[in-house]
C-alpha cells in the first residue's frame, strides 16, 4: 500500500460479517400426494424464486427413438392446459409475472423455474400448477413445436462450442441415454409420437417424482397453504427410474477393448477455429472427492488465473478460451476441457494441454489451494443473495438426494480438503488411457489419433 492510501481501511464490510456463516431457515414438508415442498423465507430478499423439479430428463429415455422425449415435453407445458387452452394467453401471463417463468432440461430432472416480484408469487404458484398438472398436449401444437425444436437442433449444429460437447458425451457414454444430445435428433423428433409424449407426461409428471422449492420473500405459512389448495389434489402416480450407467472404466482400466480411433470424434469442417474438447472419466455425484475434484477443477482450469488460461492463453497466445469443468451425475461423472483455437496452433495447443494435465498430477501448492478455497467460496456467497439461486441450491440437493447442506456446512467441506487430497484425486482422473477427444474444424484425424497415442 502507498502512502497516499495510508487512510484506507483494511475492509469496508460491516463487522459482523462472515462468509462462513450463511444459514438458510428451510421449512420441509411434504403432501399426502407425495410432493415435497421446500419453503426458504430471506430476510432481506425483494423477490420470490420458483423452482419445481420433476424427474424427467435424457436418462429416463430407453432408446434412440425416444431421444428428445422429456425436452418435447417441457415445451408442450408451455402450449396449453384445461384452464388456459390458448398458448397466446400463457405468454402473456408469463409477461405479467415480470420474471417469468420459464424451463430446462437435464439429464436427470426437468426444472421448472420462476422469479418475480412477492406480489406475483401467489400467480407464479398458480401459473406453474396449472402448466404441470393440466397440459392437454393438442395435436396442432406438438406439430408446431416439434418444427421449433427442429430449429434448435439446427442451432446446435450451427454452433461447434455446443457441437463439440454433445460429440464428447457421446464418446465417454457410448450408447447410453446420458451420452445422447437431450434435445434428441432430427430423426426422433421428427416421428415422436402424441401417445408416446402423453404416456410419459402420465408417468413422470406426478407430484411423488417432483420437488417444489420457494426462497426470498414470502410468509411461509401462507405459501404452505396455497401449495396444499394449488398442488393437493395433482395425482400420484409410479414413475420409472433413470436408466443406470453401464461404464466401460473399472479400477481404471479400459474394459471394452476400445481403441485410440475409438476414443476420437473428429467433425470436420471449414471453420475459422478449431473447436477442441479433451474428457474422461470423472466422480458420481455421491462420491465424497468430488469436492477435492471442484477444487482441482477451479486450479486447473476455472478463471484467469487457472493453470491453462495462465500457460496457454497468457504465456503462449494458443487460444482465446480454455476452461475445464466436472460434470456430475447419480452414478457416473466426467470431467472435460474445451478450448477453441485457431488452425494453425492445433497442435501445440494439444501437446501444451497434455503436458499440463502430466504436471497436474503432482500436488498443487498451498497458494493455488487457498485461492481455489477462496473463489468457490465467494461464489456461493454471491448466489445466495439471489431467491432464484437459493430455490435451485435447496431443491437441487432434494432432487438429487443430496444430504442437504447448509452452505456453511458446504463450505467447511471445501475447507477441509488438503492439497493431498487434490493430488489424489488428479492422480485418479488424469490418466491417458481414459482420454477421449472430440474435435470440429479443418484438421487431419491422423494427426489427433497421433496426439491421443502419445498422450
């Protein structure tokens, strides 16, 4: 600090202030239909978040003709129901709402989600019942949305960053519904029958396979009675399960005989990047290393002062974007790393990432540990400013049967990892025969196959 900053106090945070010490008052209760509810007042919160989950998702969809099932449905939710036959008047009703209501699909769950002013809630609450419970899926609209998914399909073949993702989970999750584009395909969605998407909204859309969470600002014991009037009569039902991961990976070790070619998806195209994504193996969601796996992804490859983004865009001027990122689900998880470049550094940028990742098996320092510690901290912080992001981070662990941590409680797991523990768990995700790579743009497949076999 210089002497013309010598008045300036050490912080400007109010003294009883502690990132540590975060507690959500969430109110549990669950209906005699079956539908849990999850109600988080804010104290100082100046809007309500929705957010209902329903478990729904790619994972639930047993073969490639079903691919796209649980997406076409979220849409038809929006394009009708017995209260409010005209899409039109939905639309507009969202509008009102301010923030609206809108939706997405996963692999494992369909969110629902909303956040608007506290006097709009109560509508919100309405709205969203109405389109859960009593969609009436007419045929003139399932022909209407299924061209708009076509559309977004073809958007998604328009974009390489999306592209290249979709071409890497097919790799890692070869035939399966996890490693299939949750959209589906042009083939499925062009002959999705009506029945098909009717039975499935039977089955899944039933309150024993949904959660509803609500934070912000909002009277509990009010928000419990609505709920019962709104959601007490939906009827339950026996939802099926997700289909479970069949992995080709035990105890490390490739047990499918696949060879590197097998391990490569190469899209080749004239574009004016390269779009590279590196993946393997990663941690299930239930596995307690999974933190020590969000810290190491943070080091390696989250932010500016990340390993790669340091090396090969400050250091080497390799590429504009590259980011790493772990993808959990119930059984099974990834890890991967994408980077768009231009032509001509392809390979450098290959041999970089690769002896990056040889040098990131050995233990991080203490420094990059702290400052890992300190971003994934200051994230969750931030989030729980917003009734939204609160609504998510308790209906999410509900959902996917997660112990339901307080963030502080979340946050002193993070803190207690060591930089062993990080270097255990790089050691165990970071191996070469496990590495799959999905490439588009204008290079040779010899070239990547090379690159993979010397890896």
């Amino acid at each position: 600090m210089t002497d013309s900053s010598k008045n300036i106090p050490d912080s400007i945070a109010p003294p009883d202030h502690e990132l540590n010490g975060a507690r959500l008052d969430t109110r549990d209760i669950t209906l005699d239909n079956g539908l849990r509810v999850l109600l988080t007042p804010m104290d100082r919160a100046t809007s309500v978040g929705i957010s209902l989950y329903v478990k729904a998702g790619s994972r639930y969809e047993s073969t490639e003709s079903d691919s796209g099932l649980s997406h076409f449905l979220e849409h038809l939710c929006f394009k009708g129901t017995t209260q409010r036959p005209d899409p039109v008047e939905i639309s507009r009703e969202l509008d009102q709402l301010g923030g609206g209501v809108n939706a997405v699909t996963d692999r494992e769950l369909t969110i629902y989600y909303g956040k608007m002013t506290p006097d709009a809630a109560l509508h919100g609450l309405a709205l969203l019942s109405d389109l859960i419970q009593n969609s009436i899926l007419l045929d003139q609209e399932i022909e209407r949305e299924r061209g708009v998914i076509l559309e977004e399909l073809a958007a998604v073949e328009d974009s390489p960053p999306e592209l290249v993702a979709v071409a890497l989970d097919g790799l890692l999750w070869r035939n399966q519904p996890h490693g299939r584009e949750i959209a589906g395909t042009v083939n499925s969605v062009t002959n999705m029958p009506r029945d098909k998407i009717v039975s499935y909204y039977k089955q899944q859309y039933v309150p024993n396979a949904a959660i509803l969470s609500i934070a912000g600002a909002f009277n509990p014991s009010n928000a419990e009675l609505a709920i019962k009037e709104l959601y007490g009569e939906w009827q339950s039902g026996s939802p099926a399960q997700f289909i479970p991961d069949e992995s080709i990976y035990s105890d490390g070790e490739n047990k499918s005989g696949q060879d590197l070619a097998g391990r490569l998806a190469l899209i080749q195209r004239d574009t004016e990047q390269v779009h590279l994504m590196l993946g393997m193996p990663g941690l299930a969601l239930h596995d307690e290393r999974r933190y020590a796996l969000e810290l190491f992804s943070v080091i390696l490859g989250e932010g500016m002062s990340s390993r790669l983004f340091v090396r090969l865009r400050e250091q080497l001027g390799l590429c504009y974007d590259i980011h790493s990122y772990p993808n959990f689900l119930a059984d099974t998880g990834m890890f991967g790393i994408y980077s768009g470049v231009d032509p001509r550094n392809v390979d450098a940028t290959i041999q970089e990432l690769f002896d990056e990742l040889k040098r990131a098996v050995e233990m991080p320092t203490e420094s990059e540990v702290k400052l890992a510690k300190q971003i994934i901290r200051s994230r969750l912080t931030l989030r729980l400013e917003d009734s939204r992001a609160v609504s998510s981070y308790v209906g999410a662990q509900a959902s996917l049967n997660l112990p339901g941590l307080q963030p502080d409680e979340l946050l002193s797991k993070i803190d207690s990892i060591d930089r062993a523990s990080i270097g255990e768990v790089a050691e165990l995700i970071l191996k070469p025969s496990q590495y799959h790579l999905s490439v588009i743009g204008p290079v040779e497949r010899d070239r990547l196959v090379n690159h993979l076999m010397l890896a």
